[in-house]
C-alpha cells in the first residue's frame, strides 16, 4: 500500500461547465465533484492497508469496518451516499443487466445522430466524445470510475456514461463501495488507490483529528526549501 498511487479526484468549478452542472443538480451529485477535502495520502495508505482481507470476507457484504489510529470507521454505500450527500437509489436502471445498443450509445455520447459504435476495435476514442461528454469523460475516471486508461471507453465506460447523460437512474454510492472494497484486495504496487478523498473525509466524520489541512502546508515547506537551497547553491 506504501507505494501504490493515489487517484485524486477532481474538483470541478461548476460554474465554468453549466451543461455539466445543470446535470450533476437534477441527480444530486453536486457534492461528488466539488468541494471535495484535499486528503492526506499518509492517512488513506493507512485506510487501505488496515482493510484486512479476512474481515472483509467475514463481513456483510454491504459494509465493513477499518480501524485507524485508534478509531472505527465504517465503509457502506450508505455512509459513503452520508459523506457525498447524494441519495441510495433502490432498484437502479444501469447495473449489470442494462445493455442499451452500443450505436445508441456511441451516437449520443459523439452527439451525432449517425455515428455507429466502432466494432472492429471494440472501443470508443475520446477523440470522438462531445464537449459535454468530454468533460463527463474525465469527471467520471477520478471521481465515480476511476480509470487510467484516458483515450479510449471500453463499452461498461461507455454505457455509464450514456446513463449519467441521459438521467438512467444509477446508485452511484453501490458502485463506488463495490470499488473500494474491490481495490482493497489488490495486491501489488502497479494498482492505484481511489477515492482518497472520499476515504479521508469519512475518517475525519468519525475522528476530527484527522485533519485534510495538514498535507498543503507540509508541500508549502518542502517547496520553500527546495528554493532556498536552489537559491543558495547558484550564490
């Protein structure tokens, strides 16, 4: 866990994207993309390396607990729906059993009417995206389907999005659980770590004492002194 990476989500200034923000207000997913905690990454490798495999596995299959620095916090898709104001939709549309036509798909996330899904590749470029669906494209691979492949949706991707776009209703917290205790199992270091802002905003619910403020003024130090050396080196 010490050396896996961070995806840091993104916050969005909404007034710069109205289309987009217009759209994250009717689903209530405002607080999912702005005014999100700059989180410790000290604190959210700590997170994740005290998810333990056998409690994991013993636990419900809807939650779990992690004990950090001498505190329990516990991970669900209702406390995580808590922690990012949004709502647990029962019974969603998009799951696994939604397959809408992928020329469908593609033809509204392209924003062409006649635009077919690329079947030879088996993957849509984002190249191909609209403006609208471009900036839904890099919002939902770090903050709802955190993804490092950039140029390219595979069709799940694909089908979320068409999904977030067209008001399919979507239990956004479901899904973000069933990652975070998915990536919990990952061995390795190549894996990267989602939602550490997420994870340290519901530590610091349970325990203010784990500040998020703490992480910009320790960088604002190391910075400061790396000038001065630089400074002092070229006197």
């Amino acid at each position: 866990m010490p050396f896996r990476s961070l995806n840091v989500e993104s916050n969005v200034v909404l007034s710069d994207f109205p289309e987009l923000h217009k759209l994250m207000l009717s689903r209530g997913w405002i607080h999912t993309i702005s005014n999100m905690l700059m989180p410790s990454q000290k604190l959210v490798r700590e997170v994740y390396s005290n998810i333990d495999k056998h409690l994991l596995e013993s636990s419900h299959p809807n939650k779990f607990k992690v004990y950090c620095r001498g505190k329990w916090f516990c991970c669900s898709p209702s406390a995580i729906a808590k922690a990012l104001k949004i709502l647990v939709v029962q019974n969603p549309v998009f799951g696994p059993d939604f397959s809408p036509n992928l020329n469908i798909v593609a033809a509204e996330l392209a924003g062409c009417p006649d635009f077919k899904w690329p079947e030879a590749k088996g993957v849509l470029p984002t190249t191909t995206l609209s403006k609208l669906y471009k900036v839904i494209h890099k919002v939902t691979i770090s903050n709802w389907l955190p993804n490092s492949h950039k140029s390219t949706l595979g069709s799940y991707m694909a089908k979320f999005m068409f999904a977030v776009g067209t008001g399919v209703s979507i239990d956004l917290s479901t899904l973000i659980f069933e990652r975070i205790y998915n990536d919990a199992l990952v061995s390795g270091t190549r894996q990267f770590l989602p939602f550490p802002c997420l994870l340290h905003q519901l530590a610091i619910s349970t325990s203010p004492q784990f500040t998020a403020q703490k992480v910009p003024y320790i960088w604002l130090v190391v910075l400061v002194i790396g000038l001065l050396a630089s400074v002092s080196v070229r006197l």
